[in-house]
C-alpha cells in the first residue's frame, strides 16, 4: 500500500498550508504551488489529490527541468507512429494518462516559450494533438497542478513566462515557506525521520544529545526539509552507537552553526556552493551539481553559471574545464551529453573570441573519446 503523504509540522505557517490545501481539495481549481527547493511541494501537490475527489484516479507528476524540450512535448501530449526516428508507434502522452485524475508539472518555470504555448492551448481546449498528428485526438478531463521554485511574476516581467498562461496557472496560490522560517517544525521532523529510517534501515533506537539537538535546531537549511530528510538518512547509516553527538554531524551542518553567532553572512546561492565544493574543496562535477541537479536542487540556469563561471577560467576550454571540475578524461562524451541533454551546454564562444574555436574544440573532444 502506497504511504499516504503529510505534512509534518505544529507552527502557524505550516497550519496555513494545510488551510490552503483543504481549500484547494474540495474543488478541480489549477493550483500553483511556490517556494524554495527541498520545502516539499510535491508533498502538497500529493496531499492536494489524496484529499480531493480525483484521489481514485491516477496522480502524474512530471518534472519539466529533467526533460529536453524536444522529448517534452511527446512525454505530455503523446505522439504517432513515424512522427520522429524511433517513433516506432502510437504513443498516449502523460496527460491522457491522467484522465480523471490529476497532473503535476514540477519546475513549470523552466518550461521554454514553445512549450508554455502548447500548455496553454491544452488548458484552453482540454484537447490532445499528439506529435505528428494533424488533428486533436481526444479531449481529457485532467486537473492541473504546477510548481516552481521561482517568481514567475518577476519572469513575466521579464517576458520569459507567458502572463496569460501565469494567470490561467494561477488560481489557487499556496506558498510553502522554507524551513528556516519555520524553526519550530524542526523537532518534529527530525523525530519523524528519524523513525522512518531506523526501521527502513533496521537500527536501534537513537538519541540526539542536547548539543548536537542545537546543531540541528539552529542549522539554516538551505536545502529545507529534504537537505533535514538526507542529513537524518546519513546519521541513521552511520551511527556507531545510539547517542549522536556534535562529532556525528555532517561538517556542512557544523559550517552553518559555527557562523551563527556572527553577523549574518549574505546567503549563497546553490551555483556558487557547487563550483567552491569542485574548486577548493576537489569535489567531483558528477556529486557537486550533477547529482544536485537530478535531484532538483540545482537548476538548468544554475548548471549554466557553474560552467560559465568554470569556462572564464579555463583558457582551453572544456578540456581545461574538465581538469577544474575533477572530471576524469574518460568521462567527457558523458560531460557533453549530459550538458547538451539538458540545455546547459554553454558554447565557449560566450567566453571566448571566436566561435570558430568552439567546433574546433569540440572536433578534439570527440576526436578523443
């Protein structure tokens, strides 16, 4: 049996959230969901469905930064056979999928031009036209739900978000605050995690000591509940006995707390804690942002600036990049398809005086594999 989702909190503004979701669940309104990465939005969006009348059909939940543009648009509405190469058959999309149920469309804010059209064709009509077809197929009955951990007003006025598709999204507004503004919800997430995975991970009962309860109390959390949830995951795997001591903690916890009784220092964002942990500290590209970036707390423009910034110091390039990033020689088709996969690719023309440079560049690269 799938476990049922919550909320896990006693402070006002998590009852607020959960005000906001009963209301959202007695009806089919779009909902948008905002806040920071890791604060749980996709626990609210689950919530929202388990809740709501639609709780009996299916939930898809798909996330808009961890797919290309050119494979989107076939995942969501589908596609025909001979449409593209290796379109071998008929295809039903995501959102047929959801019939009668509920979508969740993660990250909507990176969702490109072309793609917030098609969106907002579908939310205008309720029809499908699927890749390669010339005519809509059939119309679905789906509620939406979408979530981003930007201002999309802000990327309206930028004229990077479409308005009218903002305001179509935009009906029922919940904001999930991040963690550290909601301080008294720690102990009862640390207590909760903490039992879920001594029984996942079959360990004994363990106790946090008085300092190392203030470590985590006074933690800013950048990654907000699920930085909390993996931290917790860690102590549990690593315990050596039952008490966990200020020594068991992880040292980017002891970081945070050691600033505590300074001046607030000014926040950094998750780009330039990346390319400081492959810089400085030798951490490899693949744990600094890739695996961060699977895991939606990087992203695709964060990837970017780790790379610009990499390339302004690499005069050769991405083969110089590679040595900075702590990347193996053999890994660099993985590099580059990784990069190109998901739009993060950043031409060296950009830092460079010639674009010429750039296929020649890469003609060695691959020329290298």
């Amino acid at each position: 049996m799938a476990t049922i989702p919550q909320l896990i909190g006693v402070g006002i503004a998590i009852k607020a959230v959960e005000q906001e979701i009963d209301y959202a669940a007695r009806s089919d309104a779009k909902v948008l969901i905002t806040g920071e990465s890791g604060v749980g939005k996709e626990v609210v969006a689950r919530i929202v469905h388990q809740r709501s009348a639609r709780r009996h059909a299916p939930l898809v939940t798909i996330n808009c930064a961890g797919i290309p543009d050119t494979l989107l648009a076939s995942e969501l509405f589908g596609h025909t056979r001979g449409s593209f190469t290796d379109a071998h058959r008929d295809k039903i999309g995501w959102l047929e999928q959801a019939h009668r149920g509920t979508i969740f469309l993660d990250e909507i804010g990176e969702m490109s031009a072309q793609m917030q059209a098609l969106l907002l064709r579908f939310l205008e009509s309720g029809e499908i036209q699927r890749v390669g077809s010339d005519r809509r197929t059939t119309t679905v009955d789906v509620r939406v739900m979408t979530a981003t951990n930007r201002r999309l007003i802000d990327r309206v006025a930028k004229q990077e978000f479409r308005e009218d598709l903002f305001y179509r999204l935009n009906v029922i507004h919940i904001e999930v605050p991040p963690l550290r503004h909601r301080r008294e919800d720690i102990p009862a997430l640390l207590d909760h995690f903490f039992k879920q995975f001594s029984e996942n991970h079959q360990a004994g009962h363990l106790t946090l000591s008085d300092a190392a309860a203030m470590q985590l109390y006074s933690a800013d959390w950048p990654g907000n509940v699920r930085q909390l949830r993996n931290v917790v995951e860690r102590l549990v795997v690593r315990a050596r006995n039952n008490l966990i001591t200020p020594a068991d903690l992880p040292r980017e916890i002891l970081s945070f707390t050691d600033q505590m009784p300074g001046p607030s220092a000014p926040a950094r964002s998750g780009a330039e804690t990346a390319f400081d942990q492959m810089v400085q500290e030798g951490e490899s590209f693949w744990t600094a942002v890739y695996a961060p970036f699977m895991a939606r707390d990087l992203t695709r423009d964060d990837v970017r600036s780790v790379v610009s910034r990499g390339l302004q110091l690499a005069p050769d390039g991405y083969t110089a990049l590679m040595q900075l990033f702590n990347i193996p020689p053999s890994d660099c088709k993985r590099l580059i398809t990784f990069l190109r996969k998901y739009q993060c690719h950043v031409p060296t023309y950009e830092t460079a005086t010639s674009a010429v440079r750039v296929e020649a560049e890469h003609r060695v690269v691959v020329s290298s594999l």
